[in-house]
C-alpha cells in the first residue's frame, strides 16, 4: 500500500491542504499517520504511541509479552486468564479463523518459530533472492506432506479465559495488525475530532465524521502495477504480500503468510491481494486467505462480494466485487466501495 495522497470530501472537490502526516516504524514495518487537521498530529501520535505500546504489551510474539507468557506455559493446558486487551485480541483472531474456515489461523506460532521466524522482523536474516526464486509449491513439498489436523479449533476463550493445547503456540499477526490500525484510527478521530488515517505495514484505517475521501496508490513494489484509488472514512483497506517479510532459513527463501495445512509459506500463486471492507480486519481477514487459497481465491472473493485486487507472478491483474477498474490515465482514482 502506497503513502496516502491529498484527500478530498466526498463531494470530489479538493479539500483545504491542512492536513499533516507522521511515518515512523513499529513491529519492524512502516507505520503511517495521516489527519486532515495539522494541530491534530502531535496528539494523534501520542495516541498511537500509547495504543500500540499496550498492544505490543499484550499481544508480541517476541519480547516479555503477555502472550509470549501465555505460550511459555510448557507442559499446561489449564485454562489462563487473559488481560481484556490480550482477550480481545485473541477474539479477533478466533473469528477470522471461524470465517476463512481455517485459512487465517492464529495458532502457527510454533510454525513460524521452526521455520525461523522466531524474532523481531527487522532481526532476521532476509532473503536477498528474487521474490520467487524456490518458492513454487509450498518448497515443493506439498504433495508429499498430509493435511493435519487445524490447530485452531482446539483452542477455546470464555470471555477472558483461555484453554491452549500444550502443544500450540499463538500467534496474532495475521490479525493483530489489522486490528491495530482500527483501535488506533478510532481512538485519534474520537479524541481529537480529526478525520485521521493509519497504516500499519500494509493495513490501513479510516476514521471520522468529516466525510473525507482518503486517495492511496495501490502498490506493493516498485516494479509493481498501481492503482490509485479514494477511500472513504470509516472504511479499511489491506494488502497482503508474498513479497515482502521475507527472509531466510535452512538456505531457503520464506515469506511470512503460512497455509495451515502444511505449516509452510503458501504457494505464490498472488504477489499481492488487496481487499477493502467495513474495516481494516475484515480486509485482511480476507485478503490473507486469499493468499493461502491460491488458485482458488477469484471464486471465492466472489461469492463472498468481496472488493478485491489480484495481482498474479506474471502482473496481471483479476479483481473482484465492485473494485474499481483499473485508471487508464495518470493522475486519476476511483473511489472502492464502503
């Protein structure tokens, strides 16, 4: 996802240029604060600041957290009490599971851990090889590996109490971040009456009663097709990449959204898929399993009505729902759908 654009209100005439802008890094990603009133950044930042502090608190895979507590309980399986930020979290990442039937699955910790995705991002050894060198058919082990039995079912949280088999680890960045940004452009609009956007690595969120169009370019890398297009307030939008968070183990190259059934990076069928919704953890709900569904993703963006962009290894492009055509001249956007 590109940086955001001059906004515009809903009416298509170019609004008064006062808004400002923040980008800072977070989780090893590029985070992104956008508001339409300049006098509004400084306590937007400290708003974000504070939200994603707790949340990397509550919900790190890495550092002292609490859920890296929570998945330290080697050898119990007794029900745990969770904070009411883990346990929202942890809600969160349940549904999306229930709703992909598994695709987006928050029990891969220990997946990623083997295959050395067992630290901070910015700390690994990244893959410096073309995007999908040795990445066809899950390191062509696919057909030689069984299905297993999925990991999130086995799990179960009864209001803040957890239930984890001993021999599962969680893991909550398929959704974590997408809700982030949901909680941090809520919270900002909410406190500081500014329309405001956020982006956390690819997943953005719109807030406010302004009725402000938020124009985005469309892009994962450079060499990338793109598209501009305006999203409205109130709205989320999110890319999920086979591209990026990459790095190395074992001498092969790896990216970061696994298919549950193999423990494994999914096929590359999809560079990137980009989807808009109601907000941003419905966009990356769907958006991640589109990935792991590979071949099959069109059919069932489709059926579901979904607003999505299909960028495919060799460029082009299938989109779905009502995602805007793609911009014949430079310059222009299309606004996606609320």
């Amino acid at each position: 996802m590109g940086a955001p654009a001059a906004p515009e209100h809903a009416s298509g005439q170019t609004a008064a240029r006062s808004e400002a802008s923040d980008v800072f890094a977070v989780w090893g990603l590029t985070a992104r604060i956008v508001v339409d009133d300049a006098r509004a950044l400084p306590e937007a930042r400290r708003i974000a600041d504070a939200e994603l502090a707790a949340i990397t608190a509550a919900c790190s895979r890495f550092s002292d957290s609490e859920l890296s507590r929570v998945n330290g309980r080697t050898g119990r399986s007794d029900p745990i009490e969770l904070s009411p930020l883990l346990a929202e979290f942890v809600a969160v990442a349940l549904a999306a599971a229930a709703d992909t039937d598994g695709d987006v699955d928050p029990t891969l910790g220990g997946d990623l851990d083997r295959l050395g995705y067992d630290r901070d991002f910015a700390a690994l050894p990244l893959d410096s090889m073309t995007a999908f060198d040795s990445m066809t058919a899950l390191d062509g082990m696919t057909a030689s590996i069984a299905s297993r039995r999925p990991g999130w079912p086995r799990i179960a949280l009864t209001g803040r109490m957890l239930s984890l088999p001993h021999d599962l680890r969680l893991d909550l960045g398929a959704t974590a971040k997408a809700h982030a940004a949901d909680r941090t452009a809520a919270r900002i609009a909410e406190r500081t009456g500014s329309d405001v956007l956020v982006e956390l690595g690819g997943d953005l969120a719109t807030a406010g009663r302004g009725g402000r169009l938020w124009e985005v370019l469309v892009q994962d890398l450079p060499a990338d097709p793109a598209q501009q297009i305006a999203v409205p307030g109130g709205a989320g939008v999110a890319t999920s990449s086979t591209q990026k968070r990459r790095w190395r183990s074992d001498g092969r190259p790896r990216h970061h959204i696994l298919d549950p059934r193999f423990g494994l990076p999914a096929e590359d069928v999809w560079k990137t898929v980009t989807v808009a919704a109601a907000d941003c953890v419905r966009a990356n709900t769907l958006s991640t399993a589109a990935i792991v569904r590979g071949h099959r993703a069109p059919a069932w963006l489709r059926g579901l009505g979904a607003d999505a962009r299909l960028v495919a290894r060799d460029g082009s492009i299938v989109t779905t729902g009502a995602w805007p055509a793609e911009s014949r001249r430079a310059g222009e956007h299309e606004e996606v759908p609320r």
